[in-house]
C-alpha cells in the first residue's frame, strides 16, 4: 500500500470512530425520563436535576455567525453540573420566524432548532420543549389570532386561542410537524429522541375571559390527549405559573393576591399530563413588598405546591422558572446568590422530607455578547463565578440526592 494510500485510509478510519463516538455520546443518556408516582426516573434510577431555561438558543443559532453563543451556554451548563434545558420549539411569524403562516416553515430555522437539540445531546443535557407563548414575544396567542382574523375567522379577542376550531387546528399542526421532525443532524426524529425530556404545551397559559381555570382546562385536556396520540414517549406539562384556581377555594390565599386563569389542581388532575410544574417572581408580584416578605412568599409557594402535587396529584413538581433581576432595588451580585442559595436550601429541606421538587430551571443562562436578550435575569456562567459556584454546588447536591435515593432502593 502506497503512502497516500495508507494515509487515506487512516483517515477513513478516524472519520468512522469520530463518528461512532459521536453517536455514542447523542445517546449517551440515552433512556427516556420517565415517572413513577412522584419522582422522575431513568431506566429505573430516580432523577433529580439541577437546570435552567435559555428560550433564546434556536432563534440565536438561525444566524449561523451566533452558533457560538449556544455552544459556549450548554458547555458551561454541562460544567457546571446543569442537566436539563427549558427553550423554545416555536417562533410565529416575525424575525427568524420557525412558523412563518400557519403550516409554512422555515427551513433554515428549522435546521437551527436540530442544531440545538444535537448539541444539547452532545453535553448530556436534556430539553424541555415549548411549543406556544401565551405572550405576543416569538409570536404565541396574539399571532394565532392575527392569523385567524387574515382567514376571515371571527375572532373576538386573544382567550378564543383556547375554543376557536381554526386556531386549534393551527396549534394540533404546528404540534405534528414539531414532533415528527427528522433531525438533520442526528437523523433521529423529534418524538423518538430521548435528548428531550418533555413536551411543554404553552408558555404560561392565561386566561381573562375565565378566572375559574375551566376553559384552559377543556384546552388542556384536548391538547393532551392529541400530544400523547402522536408521541406517547416523551412526558408532557402544561406550562402553568402555579396559580389555584376555583376547584378548590381556600388555596387561592396561596396567590400572590390575583389569578390568571388556571387551576393548579383541576389542570394537573389530566391524567395525560406527567408533571406538574411552577413559575416564581415575587419581585414582579409582590414588587412593593421588601425582600424577607417576598422570600417568605416563595418559601410558602414551593411548599404549597410540593405538597399538593405529592399528596393529591401525585406527580414530580419541577421549579420551572426562578431567578432574581438585576433591575430589583438595591441588587448586587452578592444578593442575586444569596437569593439562589436560599430558593435551593430550601428545595433541598422538601428533598430532605420525601416531599420534594423533582428539579429546578433557573431563569436564565446566557452567553456573552447578548445584551438585546437581557430581561435582567440573565446568568452568564464565565462571567459570574461566585453564581457559577452557587449553581455548581446545588448541581453537586442533586446528584448526591440521586445516590442516596438509589440506596434507599437497594
């Protein structure tokens, strides 16, 4: 065999092991999160998570010169123990629109969320996907009703998202077409992949024309049913803040004074939903309350809610969205910390009680270089060590809680 003969095959074989090695880390976590009773599990280990939400990482990576900005978030994510991301699977119509009319595409955006999806993979961080806003932000119900109404539909305001024949429809496709995608990197279809952890049906659902949660929850229960009819692997939550309803009065002293239109127990009563899940900014409800009335608030709506869904839904409660902006009075990196480490310790004492929070996403991760993203609660791994150790060390906790759990088993 000649020099250049020999030399091209060497590398052949160094493509095809970088290649299965590729393929072994995609799957590297490879089972799918399931559930049983109130705890997640993975191939019959309980699994408890440290996470975070980046919405942003599809939009972002549709400008292939931002790619980096992803890559730099999952791997400091990866590093700092983080092993679930919450983001979005939708953006209606708009700048780097996925959806650009109902049923019409956008390659390229497409390609993007594939991007992520892989790369997640590649850190061994799962996904939570989204697949509608209830805010006008990449679309969500206000886009679904501006198409509704160019359709000729009689649309009488944005809460018809929930009973409108037209806009359900546009909801069940966008759902098809999400779930059945062939991912152009892994050639792995979306609903067959165990990257993702869960389907999210709607970014913080609300409802004015019904306090009561009773007209979310015949949508709830009709897009449930649908998402589990196409893709019965993956688990599904609705999105919900957390906020009590009327089916049960008494605990609506546990809103932070108002409601929004869902019912915290009623909703996550669905059997087809697999957890349940809570939202948390007393700085934004309770914004004129100081910071121990807004704490004692948070201790007291993480409680309620693990208790609830251990007791009476008996399902995994995931702390999905959390996190303190620098935009609050009297902010300092110091107290952002202080903030995390008494949202985890607390987390960590229900742990400690057999009624625990399956996990937590921490709003938000981004990367350098983003400022036209920043809501205030922006984390920046590389740039924020002492935050970086906060989150390390809870990361840190959760997988010994995941050890201790498996002891308990054995």
């Amino acid at each position: 065999m000649s020099l250049s003969h020999r030399a091209g095959y060497v590398v052949r074989v160094l493509i095809t092991l970088l290649a299965l090695v590729c393929q072994a880390r995609v799957h590297s976590h490879g089972r799918f999160v399931r559930t049983e009773g109130t705890r997640f599990v993975v191939h019959g280990s309980d699994f408890v998570f440290n996470g975070f939400n980046s919405y942003w990482m599809m939009h972002v990576v549709a400008e292939p010169c931002e790619r980096h900005k992803v890559l730099n978030t999952l791997r400091e994510a990866a590093g700092a123990g983080l092993s679930v991301c919450r983001t979005w699977a939708f953006s209606d119509g708009g700048d780097r629109a996925l959806q650009i009319s109902p049923g019409v595409y956008d390659e390229r955006v497409f390609q993007a969320l594939d991007f992520v999806i892989s790369e997640a993979s590649r850190n061994g961080i799962r996904l939570i996907l989204s697949f509608v806003n209830n805010f006008k932000d990449y679309g969500g119900r206000p886009q679904y009703v501006e198409w509704a109404r160019n359709a000729g539909v009689n649309v009488n305001g944005e809460d018809d998202f929930y009973t409108n024949p037209t806009m359900k429809e546009y909801y069940k496709n966008h759902v098809k077409k999400v779930t059945a995608r062939l991912n152009t990197v892994t050639k792995i279809a979306y609903k067959d992949d165990p990257t993702i952890m869960a389907w999210e049906l709607m970014n913080k659902p609300r409802c004015q024309a019904d306090y009561s949660g009773r007209m979310i929850n015949g949508w709830v229960q009709e897009m449930a049913s649908f998402v589990k009819s196409l893709d019965n692997k993956h688990l599904l939550e609705i999105g919900m803040e957390g906020f009590y309803g009327d089916s049960m009065p008494e605990k609506k002293v546990n809103n932070p004074g108002y409601q929004v239109g869902t019912d915290f127990i009623t909703n996550n009563l669905i059997k087809e939903i697999d957890f349940t899940t809570i939202h948390a900014y007393p700085d934004i409800w309770l914004s004129g309350q100081n910071d121990s009335a807004q704490m004692a608030f948070m201790q007291g709506w993480m409680e309620t809610h693990s208790i609830d869904s251990n007791r009476i839904l008996k399902k995994p409660l995931v702390l999905a969205e959390f996190g303190k902006s620098n935009k609050d009075s009297g902010h300092s990196l110091g107290a952002r910390d202080q903030y995390l480490i008494t949202v985890y310790e607390s987390m960590n004492k229900f742990e400690r009680t057999g009624e625990g929070i399956g996990g937590s996403l921490v709003w938000q991760l981004m990367a350098e270089g983003m400022d036209s993203y920043g809501d205030g609660y922006g984390i920046i791994l590389s740039q924020h060590a002492s935050t970086r150790g906060v989150i390390s060390a809870q990361s840190h906790k959760m997988t010994t809680f995941g050890r201790m759990l498996l002891g308990r088993k054995h």
